[in-house]
C-alpha cells in the first residue's frame, strides 16, 4: 500500500485552456446571443426603414419635374430635349449615397462594438428606405393620371408630370454607401480585441547541430610510435643477405 499524499505533495495543478473561465451550457449561451443579434439587427432594419420617409420628401423638394402640355387630344413634353427625367433619377441617388453616410454614422455611434445583426439590418433597412422614400415621393408628388390632369388644366396649359424613378438600380445606392461608411468607421474607430494571453509554452529549443564525422586522414588516426625499434635478429634478416 502506498501512503496518501499529503497537501505538500499534491501535484501542481495545469493551466487552464483558453476559454474555461466561461461557464455554463455552451449551447443556451450562443442561442441567447443569436437571438440578442436578431432583435438588434430587427430594431436596427425598422429604425433605417423609418428614415426613408425622410429621403422621399427630400426627393419631392428637390427633384425636377417634368412639364408637360395638352393640345386637347394628347399629351406632349414641353420640351422634348429636357433632362429632367435623369435629373430625377440622379437626385435619387445622391440623396441616398448622402442617406446611407448619415445611417450608417449613427448606427455606427449607437452600436460602436458592431456585429452580424446590426450589419445586416443596416444593409436591409437601407433597401426598404430606398422603397419607402420612392413610394412616398410618387405617392406626394404629382398624379401619375394624366388624362385627367390635362382635361382638369385646359389644352395650352403647361402642368408638371408625375415623379417617376426610371432607374430602378437607384433603390441600391443607399444601402451600398451604408456598408461602405459602416465597414471604414469600424476599421478606424471600432474596438480592438485584447491580446490573449498564452497559457501554454509551444516554443521549444533548437536542436543542437549533429556532430558530422572526420572526413580525411584525421578520420583514421595513426598507430602510436614506438619509442624504439625492435632489434632485428639474425631469423629477421633478409635471406638473400645471409646467403652472402
């Protein structure tokens, strides 16, 4: 039998590895943060999305419309070579680009640590306030009847067209400038993750060169030097010389 070992003889006890100080059921851990991620990401989405009314009475106000008149049988541009139509596209889109800066400035400031969701509802509460603002401008502006419009007016009178958005590629330009200024803002002024500190020591020495064998005559070292020759007898002399 062997004696119980007493608390100064207790082995030392190992390191721990990265990540035993969190505790608990691994799973109910990660799906409470998933969820957490989801309800950010939804509140940030409806946030973005409410904003678009924003966006559409800013395309109303600044927009160009176009003029329009009615001889009585049908309708014609006033003036035919006008680049209205593009103006309204192209003020759609700078609008958003500005749109998505000003989002993603704020989402940024109000969620600095950043995260999967809050990306995500970013990017689709800028495409639903795309929607939102183009509705709410065609919705505000001008009517898009018009038949009636000219018959209300009278022939020869020049009255203003409805807001229409040609280029439906426009509806992107603000979710695209909110992923881009979100991605630079976190990159220069979001927060960086501690350096962990090493429990285990992986480093190990180098081994020492191997010794290479002798090449050459010191790989054979000479037979030790007698101090002095044996004497030669007369059994020892060459024959040839005895017989002379």
């Amino acid at each position: 039998m062997t004696a119980p070992l007493t608390p100064h003889d207790q082995p030392p006890p190992l390191p721990q590895y990265p990540g035993a100080e969190f505790s608990g059921d691994a799973s109910k851990d990660g799906r409470a943060a998933f969820t957490a991620e989801l309800r950010e990401g939804a509140l940030v989405a409806v946030a973005v999305a409410v904003t678009g009314v924003v966006l559409g009475l800013l395309w109303l106000w600044l927009a160009p419309l176009i003029p329009m008149v009615s001889d009585g049988k049908a309708i014609y541009l006033k003036d035919s070579e006008g680049e209205e139509a593009v103006g309204a596209d192209g003020t759609f889109v700078l609008l958003g680009l500005a749109m998505g800066a000003v989002t993603a400035a704020l989402v940024f400031w109000r969620h600095r640590r950043g995260g999967i969701g809050v990306v995500l509802g970013l990017a689709a509460g800028g495409v639903l306030g795309s929607v939102v603002a183009w509705r709410v401008g065609v919705w505000l502006g001008p009517t898009s009847d018009l038949i009636a419009h000219a018959k209300e007016v009278g022939p020869r009178v020049v009255f203003d067209g409805p807001l229409r958005l040609r280029a439906k590629g426009a509806l992107v330009a603000w979710p695209a400038a909110a992923m881009l200024v979100h991605l630079c803002l976190t990159s220069l002024l979001g927060p960086r993750e501690p350096q962990q500190p090493q429990s285990w020591d992986t480093s190990y020495p180098a081994p020492h060169p191997a010794a290479r064998p002798a090449q050459g005559p010191e790989a054979f070292p000479a037979p030790p030097a007698e101090d002095h020759p044996p004497a030669q007898g007369p059994a020892d002399q060459d024959p040839w010389q005895r017989k002379s």
